[in-house]
C-alpha cells in the first residue's frame, strides 16, 4: 500500500506549471494537510503487517514444496541464502533513504526520483510499475491454480462432481482470471480504504493458516496422496507420500532432482526454480511507503522491516526442512497443493491461500496504480500519462487504477504462473538494484543533508546489492535482463530530451562536484607541457545580443579547453541594497543551453571595463584550469546588431528572445570604454601573459551558409603569420606566430569546419630567394603536422611606401621567412620611436589592399596583432591603424600570442 500523506520537509512540486498555479497547489495541499488524520500507525501495524503479507502469499502455500521439491534441501537453502543476501542488502539501502526525509506516494519510485534525479526515477518508476503489475497477475494466476485445485473438474473427466463443476483449459483460467481480477479491481474502486482496514485480518488469518501448517507436519499420520495429472490422453495419476519424519525422506532430499513442471512442461532448473522463489522475497518496500502514516517512522521503518524479513526468512528454512522430512519427492513436485491435503484442517488452508493470494493480487494493483498516478503527477511523460492525473472526490486514482488493471489483464493472457515468474523476478531485481544505486550516490556524494538516521550501511553493501541483483538478472534470463535494461536505457534516454526540468535536486550534480573537486586537485600546473597545450578561453561580451556568432565561433576555437564567457557590469555594491549580479545569471545560463555552447558564466562588478576585466583574467577558472587566452571584440564605429534575433537557436524556436538582457546600444550613444582603455586592456593581458584575439566582423559570418554552400572551391580559412605593421621585422617562426597558425590549425579541426581548407599566405620580395623560404615553411608546417596551402604573395610595392617614410637609410630589411635572430626590442611590438617615423597610413591602406586582393573571398581570416606600443599617449593611433589593417576584410580575428604551443615530439 502506498501513502498519499504528504511531509512538510519534502513538499512536493509538479513540473512546470505558473507561479499562480503553484501557489493554488499549495494552498490546496495545506488544506488536504489541515484536514488529514494524524499519524497513528505503529511499528507492528504500519511496517510488520504490511511486510508480512507482501511477502507471504503465493510461494509460502502454492510454490515452496515446488522449489524444494526440484532444488532439494541444499540447494533450496542456498537460493534463500542468496535471495535473502539481495533484499537484506536493499533493505538496509532502504531504511538509509527513508530515514532521510519522508516519502510520498510512489514507494520505490518515489525514493529514487528525489535521489537520482527524474530520468532514473521516470525509467525506474514504469519498470517498478511493470513489476508490480506483472506481480498482481502472478497472485491472480496463483488464486485461480488454487480454486481450479478446489473446484475444477478432474483432467480426464467430461462432467464434475461435488464441488469440482469448473472446467479446465486455458481460456477457461483466463476467464477465471478476468472475474478474479475484475473483483479486486471493485475493491480497489470502492473499497481500498476497507481493504487497508482489513489488512490486520487478513494477517490473522494468515498467521493463523501458517501455525496450522506446522502443527500438521508433527499431528498428521502418514498418508498416501492421489495426484492426478493432465496428459495427452486424457490423465494420469501418480502417488505421493507424506512420511512424517523419516531420515529417509530427508536424505532424499538433500540433493537436487530438478524433473519437468507439470503446469508448464518446461524442465526446470536452478536459475528457473529461483525466479519462481524469488517472488516470496519481493514487498520488502511495503512498509516503506507506509511512511506517512507512521508515528515515527524514521524509527518504525528500519526496525519493522528488518523484524518482518528476518521472521520470513526463518519460516521458509523452518518449512523447507520440514518438507525435506515429511513428503517424498513425488509429492512435492507433482502436487503444488499439498499443504491443504495434509493439514489438520483443509478448509482453514485453502481459506489461507485465497486471502494471501487476493490480498497480494489487490496490493500489487493498488501499488501499480499508485506508482502510475505519481508519474503521471509529475508530468515526466506528458500527455502520454495525463489520462491516469484523474482521481475520484475522495482522492482515490480512479483512472490509473483502471489503467492498471488492463495492463494486467494483458498479462493475465501469459496463462501460468511460471511462466511469468521470471519477468516479474527481473523487474524486481532490477528495481532493488537501483535502489541500492541511489544509495550508494547519497553516500559518495558525500551531501551534508544526506543524514539518514539508520546508519547501519556503508557503500560496500550497496555495492555488494547492486552487483548480487545484476548477476542473479542474468543467471534468471539473460535474454529479459538485456531487454529490460534495454528498456530502461531508452526510457532514460527519452527521459532525458524531453522531459522538463525538475526542483528535485539531481544526485548527478553532487556526483559530479564531488568527482570534479577531486581531479582538479590533480590537475597540477607545474606538469604543463607544451604537447598537450589546449586553449582556454575568456571571451569579454558586453551584451549577447550583438555577440550571438562571436561566442559560437569561439566555441568552435576552443578545442576541449575551458571556455568562459565574461561580463562586466559597471556599478558599486557599496551603493547597491543587494548584488545585482545573480538575476542575470539565469539568462546567461539560458542563453550558454540554447546556443549550445559549452562554455561557463563568469560576471563581476567594477567601476570601469578595464579593471573588470583584470578581475576576471585574475580571478577566472579554478587551480589548473583558468584562461590563457582573452578574446575582445573589436572597437570600431560600427553599429550593432541583435545577432540573437537572426540566431537559428532561436529563430526556430516558438519562444521569445530571452528578455534578460537590455536592448543594444544605439549607434549614437556613447561607448562604455575609451579607445585608450580598450588598448590598455590588450596590454594588460599581455603583461599577464595571456594570448589575444580580437575579433572583427564575425557577427557577419554566417557559418551555415560559408560551410555548406555547394560553390566549388570549398570555404578558406587566409592566414597571414607575418607583421604587418612592422615589415622590417617580419618571421615566420616567432612565438606569435606560431600561436597564430595554431589557432587557424584548431579552427580547422573543429567538427564544422573540417571542409574549410588552410591558406598560408608567404610575403615575399624581389632579390629574397622565395622557392627557399617556401621551402623552409613548408618543412615548418610538415613538422608541426598542419596541412596548408602555401601561396606566395609579392610586396615589393608595399613595402616601397615603408621605406620611403623612414629617416635615413633602411639599413635593408630583417630577413623575411623563417628567421632566427633574435630582437633587441620586445617581439611584435610597436614602438614608435622619436627619431624614427610609424608607419603611414598611406602603407597601412595598402597592406589592407593586398589582404584583401587574394582572392576567393575566404570565410574568416587570421592577421597577426602588434603589441601595443609602450607610450601609452600612442594607444589611439594603435587602434586608428589596427581599424585601417582590417577594413573591409570581413571576419577577420587579430592574434597575438605569448604562449609556446606548437611541439615537433612525441
């Protein structure tokens, strides 16, 4: 039975759903909570009684002289010795979850969806649905073998005697089934409150059928017993014997005599005889869900389940060696209801076994239906389980009741007990085995709320649970274990992508923190090693709107590195009532899902953009795994545009764009930065030996388009690993160089830009030998492993208009190709000296002339990044000649590197 009494510490929330809905649902459940009935249930009551008659039912009356009867003695008690070492190890994983926080209704769905998030609980919670349906026909199938024993006419006889009128065939124990079903379906309708009620009774009854049993084996004389079997010809019939205690009897069945089962014609075996035993150790979660109705049930659960499967398991060895004594092997394996033709009483058995079997048959039913309307509460499957939402005035789940009786209606058509013995043991198995599973996460997530107070578990025993359920799946029916995990993997898998969000907490996020503190531990940056350099990301955004393609393209850049997106907001907490900051981190977050990104959030406050974005390069990431790379958007006169409008992420989605974020500033406000902060901003970072990127014009780039386009040839990536700012200085083979074509390198991995090809463009001039310097960039790029097309490009003209701007002889140019000096100055720089003329913007315009004359148009382009020059008073003509560099080029990403990241070793 399950309880629908509801905790005040674990208040239960629907998915989805209006905050005016929640609130009306609130209200709802305070009234319904105002109005219930105290807690009353003691231990014996509430978790004993229910345990108890869970577990003794079909196989204690109808099935255990057939598994000692194949097994023999040996092997029966080592099938309860291992069936008892499964469910003892659950149980314990049982008391830990429920004594942390009480239940609600859905029993073991329940405990498992709060522990290990909806997609375990979803799929585990229709395969604990399928386990109590399938068990509900099984006691119906055990209910009608009892009756067709009592009332049908004998095989081999046209007309009946006496009592014996039912006839027998298959769909005649079908109808019997369907009437028998039908009754409890009445029941559960009308009356499960009566049939809660008379639960005690029915203990008594059963108790008091199980101590006429034992009395019997010592009061009963021995006796012959007729059995009179179905056979092609009609019938047969064999004699069994009850002994009384003989040690003759016993030593006949110490040892295994596995023959055929007689309902089935299917030679038993260990595996099969287990799965029809196994039945008798499953309902151990039935005082569990009993837990809102308890007076203390952090208390009751644990000792009340504990008691009632140590008494079971006692029972059974107990009658197991008396059957082993009394009844010959004939008897018990030929005769399924022997019990009732040895005992003192007959009447009182068969009384016994109708009451077990029905009250077992009804509590499975109730358990479905109340494991169906839990999902369906929670809305995991939609509409697809809306219909089973409906219940009666009273409260009752009419409509997934009924839906639970249908389904097992269907199964009902499987025809024999046997038959479905092992599918039901499997689905049980399987539950049990994620039951210990969710606790074993509590355990080594090592949560601070996780206090259950049964403290007798430890993680060996869940382990010991989980790996004792999975084998004995597999010993039991390899060919349903497969399919059921089969099942529940797609389930989870469903469960996954299309189910919502939940506020149940997920067991995965603490896995994970716990997982992830740890190896970050081991992650040590004093054994960085340059073959195993990655990027590691911070891009700088100051409103997403305009920034949509530029946080994809970087996405694209980062190859499995960290990835951060950073924003500054220029405000003072000292003036603020709170931190303005956590509001936006939701849309961030929503925004980082729908673009599908993999990239984290990192915001901050600061007075100016500059002395943010210090904070973050400072601050960012965690031991080894921190940013090496800023990323800046470029500062020109260009005004944005709401990338997030035209993004596919949402132009094909039926939702608005996220309205956490403002509008776009208009074309005639003023910047939030100054072109000196801007540049100070580059140098920073380069003081903090972070690389750079500037990113121009990439909210132009429509990758989909540039990748997929059928035009022949394929999309280009232009590379120009040369300065072009400073022509009396270029190499080929600098540290920023090389940074730069290993970022062109990384892009071109990336899974949508494989198709691009990689273009080198080699700046030659007249009198340089260029085959030669071909050459050695070629070998370059052969021992860095890069495929690129190297194409030679003349300057002479270009870099006439430098010289003729200097002062005094040139003093010939540095060696273009791969040099090997060194630089007096500080590598890359711009340092425009007093005695010495920067260059022109008439040879800076030319320089763009010449980039942007190599045609085709490629889809992004990669230009080396000067440093900024020391005097700072230069800043603004800096960026003035960047602006004139990259006019006019389209996606264009400026480089700069201080990071060694190429490698020629193994």
């Amino acid at each position: 039975m399950a309880s629908s009494e509801r905790s005040a510490l674990l208040t239960y929330r629907l998915c989805g759903g209006s905050g005016e809905e929640e609130r009306g649902r609130e209200r709802a459940r305070g009234r319904a909570a105002a109005a219930a009935p105290p807690r009353k249930l003691p231990t014996f009551l509430g978790v004993v009684v229910p345990t108890l008659l869970s577990m003794f039912s079909v196989v204690l009356f109808l099935r255990l002289g057939f598994v000692v009867g194949h097994a023999g003695l040996y092997q029966a008690l080592a099938m309860f010795a291992v069936a008892y070492f499964i469910i003892g190890m659950t149980v314990l994983s049982v008391c830990a979850i429920a004594t942390n926080g009480a239940l609600d209704a859905g029993g073991a769905y329940y405990m498992i969806s709060r522990a290990l998030g909806p997609e375990f609980g979803g799929s585990i919670g229709i395969m604990f649905f399928l386990a109590n349906v399938c068990g509900s026909a099984l006691y119906v199938l055990g209910l009608v073998e009892a009756v067709v024993d009592s009332f049908g006419i004998p095989p081999g006889q046209k007309e009946g005697t006496g009592v014996h009128v039912l006839p027998q065939s298959y769909w005649y124990e079908l109808l019997y089934g369907t009437v028998l079903l039908a009754l409890c379906l009445l029941v559960c309708l009308v009356g499960a409150s009566i049939y809660a009620k008379a639960t005690f009774l029915i203990f008594l009854i059963v108790m008091g059928v199980l101590g006429a049993i034992l009395i019997s084996f010592f009061a009963t004389q021995p006796i012959g017993v007729p059995i009179r079997l179905p056979h092609f010809n009609g019938s047969e019939t064999e004699n069994g014997s009850f002994t009384g205690f003989s040690i003759a009897t016993l030593r006949d069945n110490l040892g295994g005599g596995y023959g055929v089962d007689y309902t089935t014609g299917q030679m038993m075996s260990f595996s099969s005889v287990f799965a029809v035993m196994f039945n008798g150790c499953t309902g151990i979660m039935a005082g569990s869900n009993m837990s809102g109705d308890l007076k203390r049930p952090s208390y009751s659960i644990p000792r009340g389940t504990i008691s009632a499967v140590l008494f079971t398991y006692l029972v059974y060895n107990l009658l197991a060696f008396l059957m082993c004594a009394t009844c010959n092997r004939t008897l018990l394996q030929k005769d399924y209801g022997f019990l009732r033709d040895i005992s003192i009483f007959p009447p009182l058995v068969t009384v016994g076994i109708y009451a077990a079997t029905l009250s077992a048959a009804m509590s499975n039913l109730i358990g479905a239906s109340r494991i169906l309307y839990a999902l369906a509460r929670d809305d995991l499957f939609g509409r697809a389980l809306a219909l089973a939402k409906k219940t009666s005035a009273s409260g009752n789940p009419v409509m997934a009741v009924i839906l639970s009786w249908l389904v097992v209606q269907l199964v009902l058509f499987s025809g024999k007990l046997n038959t479905i013995a092992g599918v039901v043991t499997t689905f049980f198995l399987l539950v049990y085995a994620t039951v210990n599973l969710a606790c074993l996460a509590l355990e080594w997530a090592s949560a601070p709320n996780f206090r259950p107070t049964f403290r007798y578990f430890t993680w060996h025993t869940c382990l010991l649970g989980i790996a004792g359920c999975c084998v004995m799946m597999f010993l039991i029916s390899p060919v349903s274990a497969s399919a059921s995990l089969g099942f529940l993997l797609l389930l989870l898998l469903a469960l996954h992508y299309l189910s919502p969000s939940s506020t149940w907490g997920y067991i995965s996020q603490a896995l994970i923190f716990h997982q992830v503190r740890k190896y970050l531990l081991m992650l040590d940056v004093r054994k960085d090693h340059v073959k195993f350099w990655r990027p590691q990301m911070l891009l700088m955004v100051q409103n997403p709107r305009g920034s949509a393609r530029l946080i994809d393209f970087v996405n694209d850049l980062k190859k499995s590195g960290l990835y951060v997106l950073g924003h500054v907001e220029l405000q003072d907490l000292d003036t603020l009532p709170s931190d303005p900051l956590q509001p936006q981190q939701d849309s961030w977050l929503n925004l980082v899902d729908k673009l599908n990104v993999k990239a984290f959030v990192s915001l901050t406050l600061a007075p100016s953009v500059r002395h943010g974005v210090r904070q973050l390069l400072f601050t960012s990431g965690l031991g080894g795994m921190r940013p090496n790379t800023l990323v800046l958007g470029f500062y020109d006169d260009a005004a944005p545009q709401d990338g997030l409008a035209r993004h596919p992420a949402f132009t094909s989605a039926r939702e608005e764009v996220p309205l956490g974020f403002p509008p776009l500033r208009a074309p005639t406000a003023p910047k939030l930065l100054s072109a000196r902060e801007y540049v100070g901003i580059v140098a920073d970072a380069l003081k903090m030996l972070r690389n750079v990127l500037l990113a121009r014009q990439l909210e132009s780039l429509d990758k989909a388009w540039e990748l997929r386009r059928a035009a022949s040839p394929p999309p280009a990536i232009h590379v120009w690993p040369v300065n072009l700012l400073r022509p009396d200085s270029a190499r080929y083979a600098d540290t920023c160089s090389l940074f730069l074509l290993q970022m062109a390198c990384v892009l071109n991995m990336a899974r949508a830009w494989r198709r691009a090809h990689l273009r080198l463009f080699l700046c030659v001039e007249a009198g340089t030998m260029p085959h030669a310097q071909e050459e050695k960039l070629r070998q370059l790029l052969k021992d860095l492993r890069i495929q690129a097309q190297i194409q030679l490009v003349p300057w002479d003209a270009v870099t006439r208009l430098h010289w003729q701007t200097r002062r005094g002889p040139p003093g010939g140019p540095a060696p273009m190709g791969v040099a090997e000096e060194e630089e007096e100055e500080e590598e890359g720089a711009v340092n425009f000296p007093a005695n010495a003329t920067q260059v022109s913007d008439e040879y800076v315009h030319a320089a763009n002339k010449l980039v942007l004359e190599q045609s085709p148009a490629p889809a992004v382009r990669f230009l080396y990044l000067p440093r900024p020059p020391a005097d700072t008073s230069l800043y603004p003509l800096y960026l003035h000649q960047l602006e004139l560099l990259t006019r006019g080029l389209g996606p264009t990403v400026l480089v700069h590197g201080v990071s060694a990241v190429t490698s020629t070793q193994l």
